[in-house]
C-alpha cells in the first residue's frame, strides 16, 4: 500500500501471500494495534475491501495459532472467516528455501463490527499437547499433512505439519478449497446520483487529441 491510498471499502476482493515475521510495520493509524507484519496486512486490507468483500491470504499460521487472541479478536469483529487451509512445512521450500507451516485464510467482510466471539478466535490442544486454533481441530480435514512435532531454536518442541507420503498438494489443495462455502454479492451502490456520474460518449476518431469538440 501506498501513502496515495483508495478509498476505503473499494476493492470486491484481495489476494496475496503476505510477508510475515515478528516485527511490526509503522503506520499511524494502526501503531495502536501492535499487530506483527502479517498481521496487519490483514487489518489494513479488510478496510480497503467492501462489506461483503473477500481476503485470501497465505499467512504465518500463528495468525491463527498465536496465544495471544488479540489480532483474531479483531479481525473476527470485522469479517467472517469462510475457512482457512494448513499447509505442510515443505510447501514453500522449492521456492523460498525454508520450511515453515503456513496458513490460507479466507475472510468475508462484515457490514458491521460484531462482539460475538467466533471458535477460531481460540485455541484448543492437539492429542500431543501443541497449542492449534479450534478451527482446525474441528476441521481436520484442512491441515494438509501429518501434524508431528519438531525442535525449534529454543531447544522445545512445536507443532509441525509434515507433507503425507505420496500426496500431491496441489490436488489436496484443490479438494480442501472445495469444503470453503461462501459466496459474493454484487455490490450495491445507493448514491441516487449515481447514474449521473458517467455522461461519456464514445470518442471521435476524427478529432485531434487535446481538443474540444461538439
């Protein structure tokens, strides 16, 4: 984003893999938040969709997984999330050299702010104890691997999600999005002069550019 920012509530629709890490990104009107970089690409971005807009992002899963709910309290205040994806640790690797878990999360736009605290907001615990968001020990079904632990730099154990044997993450992509339902709605514009604004005609080929004409 550019300081010659939209509008807010322009786009239908933002997509991207978003850069993450524990650092934060200076922007006033968000300082206040202290989100991590990824953290507010999201919030940022849901203020420059419409209601009823959609965000599709590839996220560092403590998006999802972070003890500290805060920044999914927020964003389930603003948006519903239709479903979200796990991806094994190696999805990345060939591309970008590293092998870290990484979430894609697909969130819908509220018209307004709601209170309501949603499961995904919380975490729940694995059968081997690792802190995951409930979504998805609800939905199992959406971590596209084995989950397993592994040895950080800290010298404990975390949560990992291993590749299955055999499996071609493409397909297992392609099928999991199929279980996101949610759809979008053309958007309806109320400014009653709307249909105002545009008194274009097409141009005249036989006129000069930079001139007028009648």
């Amino acid at each position: 984003f550019e300081k010659t920012d939209l509008p807010d509530s322009f786009f239908d629709a933002a997509v991207g893999n978003v850069p993450f890490g524990n650092y934060k990104v200076s922007d006033r009107r968000y300082d206040k938040l202290g989100f991590s970089i990824h953290n507010y690409f999201f919030a940022k971005t849901l203020d420059k969709v419409r209601p009823g807009g959609i965000v599709a992002f590839v996220t560092s899963r403590y998006t999802l997984d972070a003890k500290n709910p805060a920044a999914r309290r927020y964003l389930a205040q603003r948006a519903d999330l239709l479903g979200a994806v796990r991806l094994p640790s190696s999805a990345f690797q060939a591309n970008a050299g590293t092998k870290v878990v990484t979430d894609i999360l697909f969130l819908q736009k509220r018209e307004k702010l709601s209170l309501e605290e949603p499961a995904w907001v919380h975490l729940g615990q694995t059968t081997d104890g690792f802190a995951v968001n409930q979504y998805f020990l609800d939905h199992p079904d959406m971590m596209l691997g084995v989950p397993s632990a592994e040895n950080t730099q800290y010298g404990r154990e975390d949560f990992t999600l291993l590749p299955m044997e055999g499996a071609d993450l493409g397909e297992q992509l392609a099928a999991a999005v199929q279980n996101i339902q949610g759809f979008i709605t053309e958007r309806e514009i109320d400014d009653p002069e709307a249909e105002e604004i545009d008194r274009s005609i097409p141009a005249d080929p036989t006129v000069r550019n930079f001139s007028f004409t009648e």
